[in-house]
C-alpha cells in the first residue's frame, strides 16, 4: 500500500530504504548457527546408521572421508 499526497504515485513513493549491511558479528552467528545445525544432523543420522560410518555417509551423500572431517569438528 503506498500513501501519497496526491492522485499520482512517483518513484519518490516507491523509494526504499537499502536494508542494513549484515553486521560481522550477525553473520559469525550465522555460520556458528549452521556449524552447529551440520554437526547434530550428522551425529543423528551416524546413530540412525547404527554408527556404521559408510552407511551414514552413504545416507548424507558425501564421501567417508568428508564424514570423518565432519566428526573430527564436532
């Protein structure tokens, strides 16, 4: 909905303000949110695995190798 002083709607109108610059700290806790998120989805599925490291990577779709780096991070 734009509100305007007359009949026409100009640009002036339709002007936005650019949002905000994500601020250093917003995005650390963005990565360290996601960090997070990654590491308890694949500790769940390496015990839906019944702790069979090649099925469990075979259930998140990376190599054995990425698994095992994922695991020494967490």
């Amino acid at each position: 909905m734009v509100f305007g002083g007359g009949t026409m709607v100009t640009l002036q109108h339709l002007a936005m303000d650019p949002p905000p610059p994500l601020a250093p700290a917003n995005a650390r806790a963005l990565r360290e949110a996601i960090r997070q998120f990654e590491s308890q989805h694949v500790k769940d599925v390496l015990a839906e695995a019944r702790f069979d490291k090649r099925e469990a990577a075979r259930m998140l779709e990376i190599s054995l190798a990425s698994l095992y780096r994922k695991l020494g991070e967490a």
